[in-house]
C-alpha cells in the first residue's frame, strides 16, 4: 500500500506534515531534517525541489530556493541523499513538491521511476496542466505508485474539484486563499466558508489545506475543521540560521503539538483538511 494511503488509513486526525527545501539552510542538511521531524512525531514531509521561478511560493520559500540552489541542490544530488536516508528503516511518507520543467529536463519517466525506487509516496507539481497529465504523464506515474496531488483554490469550479477527485486517489490540495505561501497569519471566515463548502461536497478523496499555518494557535484552530494541518513558511523560518538543527526542529515541533485541545468538527464525516 502506498504511505500515503496507509496514513490516512490508520490516523483519522491531527495529522502533522512539514515542508521543507532540499539544500536548505545548507546542502546536506535533507537527511538531519527527515530523520527529526519523523524522530519528532511529524507524520508526512513534503521535500521542496528548488526551482528559480516558483510561482506558488511567497517570499520565504522563494528565499529557500534560491539559497538552496545556490548551495547547489539538484534533483540528480536530491536522489543521492534519500538513497542513503532510505537505507534505515523508515516508514514515513516523503512527497516532493516542485515545477514541471526540472522533471521534464529530468526526464518523467525515469525522475518517477528514480523517485518510486526512493520510497517517495506522492509528487506536488502545481503547473502540471491537468489534462496533460490525464493524457501523458497518469499511466507513468500509476506504474510507480505515485499519487500526483492537485491543487485547489477557493475560486476552483465545483465541476473540477469533481474532476480532480475523480482522478485521484491520495489526496486533494486546498490552497486556503488566494495567495501565495506564507500571505496569511489566520484563518478567516470566508476561508472557514471555503472549508465547510469543499467538506460538504462529500469528495471520495482526503482532502489536505495549504498556506497559513505558523503555530500551535493556528494549528488548532484548523483542527476544528481538519485532521490535520501542514506548516511550509514558519518552518523554514524557524531554521533559518540554525546553529543546532536537531534541537530547533524539536523545538518547533513540540510547539506545534503541545497543549493541542479541540473538538473534531462533526459536519466533516471523516475528511482530513491540512493546511499550509
């Protein structure tokens, strides 16, 4: 079964996942960083591929990129690292987020292929066009067990949220506004509309939020719609010129988790909404 199925299978809420930026905030941190965040109870990791143009990214994850890349990240080097993290025992899921055009100079076929031998579960591509994907790239990425996750935004047509779950089978991606990553310091209500209209349509997939998440307080309150939440900006933030990984990602995990009390919003019959 693949990880991301096999999560949301067996935990039905407060499902914690962290993105990061491979390279970032030095080349070979990628591993440390898994192995706290799986050692600190994160249930899922979403590996940011550094890209120079990252259009759904704001300002901090831009700011990753960019010195990422400078660090001289690559997929090829990416690969070489989870390689040697695969090689202990861990179970958690690993999705990799990143732009169309590094994998098609990678190659699709053989980046899925490369990928899948990694024991990565899913990949987020958000300016991979959906019938494109439909027509060349699904078969590829169904013979290597990689769920492809989409994007949807509150001003996404019911007609293709009902398309898009058609055509899944890990998770949907709901972007909390429209902005870009790290905009938003709360939840709102009209984001809180956006929220209960996507649970009531009842989608046969989980459904996961993005954007907007920076701490414990924001962290429960999406609890009260979701199962879960996913924190992107505020984590790179907090480790940004670490002296001391290990300890700043316990650190910011352990804030994230503690003193968490809410109750379960009912009307979501099971959906699991992460944010970002």
């Amino acid at each position: 079964m693949n990880a991301i199925n096999k999560l949301f299978q067996d935990k039905k809420k407060d499902i914690l996942s962290v993105y990061f930026t491979a390279g970032f905030p030095t080349l070979n941190d990628t591993n440390t960083i898994i192995s706290e965040l799986e050692k600190n109870g994160v249930d899922m990791i979403e590996i940011g591929m550094p890209f120079s143009d990252p259009l759904a990214d704001g300002p901090t994850i831009q700011r990753s990129s960019e010195i990422a890349l400078e660090n001289g990240m690559t997929i090829k080097l990416l690969f070489q690292q989870l390689q040697n993290f695969r090689n202990v025992t861990s179970e958690i899921p690993l999705i990799l987020m990143g732009y169309l055009n590094p994998v098609l100079q990678y190659g699709v076929e053989k980046f899925c292929k490369d990928a899948s031998s990694l024991g990565i579960s899913g990949l987020i591509i958000p300016d991979l066009p959906m019938q494109e994907y439909l027509d060349e790239y699904k078969s590829i990425f169904e013979k290597y067990n990689l769920k492809n996750i989409f994007l949807i935004t509150p001003q996404t047509s019911e007609e293709r949220i009902r398309l898009i779950d058609e055509n899944s089978d890990g998770f949907i991606y709901m972007v909390s506004s429209a902005s870009t990553t790290g905009k938003k310091n709360k939840i709102d209500d009209e984001q809180e509309k956006y929220f209960m209209r996507i649970a009531n349509m009842k989608l046969k997939n989980p459904t996961i939020i993005g954007f907007g998440i920076h701490n414990h307080q924001t962290f429960s309150k999406a609890c009260e719609y979701a199962n879960g939440a996913i924190i992107g900006s505020a984590f790179i933030k907090a480790i940004d010129k670490s002296e001391d990984l290990k300890k700043d990602i316990g650190v910011f995990v352990n804030g994230i988790h503690s003193l968490q009390q809410h109750t379960p919003n009912p009307s979501l019959e099971g959906n699991k909404l992460i944010v970002k």
